[in-house]
C-alpha cells in the first residue's frame, strides 16, 4: 500500500486501498455548520444523500422535480473530488402523496417509474458512481415486500428497474440495497436468490449494499464473512451501506470501546473480500443521526461526537485501514 501522507484520514487511507469511506449528508447542516462540511471533506471521499434523491423529497408533484437539495449535494461533492452514492430510485418509504393514485394501473406505474429513473439517474449520470437503484424489496421473512411496485408491476419491477438505470446513467455501478442481512439467515438467503435470479436475467446487477444498521454485540463475524462470500460468488462487489452502531445513552468508555470493536470487525472482515469496494456510516456525527429519534434512549452511533471529535470506533477504523 502507497505510503499515506499525514493526517491519516480514514479518507487518504481508503483511497489508497483504492476503497471508498465515507458518510450520508444531509444538506441543512452542510450549508450552516462549516465544522460538519470540513470533517466531510476530511474524512469522506464518498456521500450519499440522506433523503434528498429520495421519491418525496426530488419528486414532489407528478410533473415537477426539485433537484435543489441533491444538487447542492453534488455541488459539494464535485468541488472537493468526493464521490457520489445515489440514494434511492426504488423503495416502498417516503414516496410522494399522489404516486399511489397516479400509479394506478400497470402500465401507468411502469411509464411514472421509468420516468423518474430516467429523470433523477439520468440528471447524476455523470456525478453519481453508484446508485441503491432498489431499496429493501425484501421483508424478513424472506418474501417479496408487499409494496406499490410489486403490486402494480408484479417481480419483474426489479429487473425493469435497474435496466432504466443503466440505461439512464450507464456509467454508474447499480447496486440492490437491504437491511437486517447482514448474516446468514432467512433474509439474506432469500436475497441471495432474488439477486440471482436478476443476474440469470441478465439485468445490469453490479453490487449488494449491506446496511449494516447495528446495536448490541454487532453481527457473528463468521457468519457475515461467510455471507460476503456467498455473495461474492455471485460476481457482486460488497458495500458496507449505512453502518451506525446504537449505543444505550449515556454511554461509557466501556460502550464506546465495544462500538469500536464492532467498528473493527466490521471491517476488518470485510477487508478480506476482494470485490469489497467500501464503507459508509449513516452520519458522520452523532449531532446528526437519525437514531435518537428511531430508537429512543439510544444513540452515539456515529465515528465523531456530537462536538465532532473522533471517537474510539473512528481510531479502530484508521488502526485497521492503516495496516499494511
Ligand atoms: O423534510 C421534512 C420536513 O419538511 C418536515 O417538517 C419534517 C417533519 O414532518 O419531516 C421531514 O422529513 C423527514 C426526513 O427524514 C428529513 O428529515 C421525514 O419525516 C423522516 O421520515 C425522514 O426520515 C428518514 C428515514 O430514512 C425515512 O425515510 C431519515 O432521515 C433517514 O436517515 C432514513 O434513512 C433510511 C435509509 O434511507 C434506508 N435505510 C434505512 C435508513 C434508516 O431508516
């Protein structure tokens, strides 16, 4: 690995492992907190918009888009060489009021969603590098989450999905992203079949997002190593998505050297897959998560502190990135 010049910013360290690290971003506080936007800058060679590509907030009315928020986004990201994740084309969560009566018929939600792919995909097709094209399409027990797309469009929404994406934006890498599979289990089994089946399809499929939405102990190692693989065997890279590990508040040295073993193990495992292509937490700092809110009581999930100083859980991610 090149020598990394100092400071070693988890940034510097990944780009010279040729991985990519970094954070969602949320567009307020990038604009008014100029001690947010410089630890981005520092640590981040990736971002992904929190909620801004997202249907509700791009895609307002059925014949108007705000781009302003995703836009300013991008902006930021272009001026400092940071690259950008897309976030999301396809997902049953924040969708628009009028999509569901818009969408009325099949052939009414395959021309709304074809659309808007082409529409948001097509606008970031030279900035975004990578899309979650869909979003959770999977429940936990394994089925097919019973959304507007499957009803309207039946399975083959998926396929139809990621062939508009790499029709609109045919340089970015397209990714299927989900929670709660990070391990072996009845989920990520049933993942791995549905994203099998889309490459037996022949659809553009390039990688599968882990979210990585942790609390506890974090995942068995060994079973998500041996779940990496596995999906790796399907020719997918491997990203580690939305990564926060939930602490109980207050926390304690002892919590926050466990969340930095968690941090560690993370990576560390994933490190030893060679289509991994990298890691990014859901924040940056714990000032902007979306746990607290989501899991009351909890918190601190984050690499920095609310004050933006790093925490044991980032000097674990740096200790590991910086090993030869
Ligand atoms: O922008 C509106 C604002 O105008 C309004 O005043 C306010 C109060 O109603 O709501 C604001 O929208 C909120 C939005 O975040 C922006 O802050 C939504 O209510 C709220 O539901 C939304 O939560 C987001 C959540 O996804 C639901 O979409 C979280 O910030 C975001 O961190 C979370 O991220 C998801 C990923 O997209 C997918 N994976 C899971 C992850 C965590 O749920």
């Amino acid at each position: 690995m090149a020598a990394v010049p100092p400071p070693h910013s988890l940034r510097d360290l990944a780009a010279c492992r040729g991985l990519w690290f970094g954070a969602c971003v949320a567009p307020t506080p990038l604009a008014a907190e100029p001690d947010y936007a410089a630890l981005l800058r520092r640590e981040c060679n990736v971002l992904t918009p929190e909620n801004d590509m997202k249907w509700g907030p791009i895609h307002p009315a059925p014949d108007r888009y705000d781009f302003s928020r995703a836009d300013a986004i991008v902006r930021f990201a272009e001026a400092d060489g940071i690259a950008v994740h897309g976030h999301t084309l396809v997902w049953h969560n924040q969708n628009p009021a009028w999509l569901p009566t818009a969408a009325d018929s099949r052939d009414a939600a395959q021309r709304i969603l074809r659309d808007h792919i082409a529409a948001v995909a097509g606008r970031y097709a030279r900035t975004v590098a990578a899309w979650d094209v869909v979003n959770e399409a999977v429940a936990d027990d394994g089925t097919l989450r019973r959304t507007l797309w499957l009803e309207r469009l039946g399975p083959d929404y998926l396929a139809f999905a990621f062939r508009a994406a790499a029709e609109a934006a045919p340089q970015a890498r397209l990714l299927y992203n989900d929670f709660g599979a990070e391990v072996i289990n009845a989920k990520s089994d049933a993942i791995h079949r549905l994203l099998s089946d889309l490459l037996g399809a022949g659809a553009p499929l390039h990688g599968v997002g882990f979210q990585c939405h942790l609390s506890g102990t974090g995942p068995d190692l060994e079973r998500f190593a041996r779940n990496l693989e596995r999906f790796a065997s399907l020719g997918l890279d491997l990203y580690v998505t939305e990564l926060d590990v939930r602490l109980p508040l207050p926390t304690t040295p002892e919590s926050l050297e466990r969340q930095a073993s968690i941090y560690r193990g993370l990576l560390e495992t994933c490190l030893q897959q060679p289509t991994f292509r990298g890691l990014q937490t859901w924040g940056i700092t714990d000032r902007h998560s979306w746990i607290p809110g989501r899991f009351p009581g909890t918190g601190a999930a984050l690499p920095f502190d609310e004050q933006c100083r790093a925490k044991p859980a980032y000097h674990a991610l740096r200790t590991i990135l910086a090993e030869a």
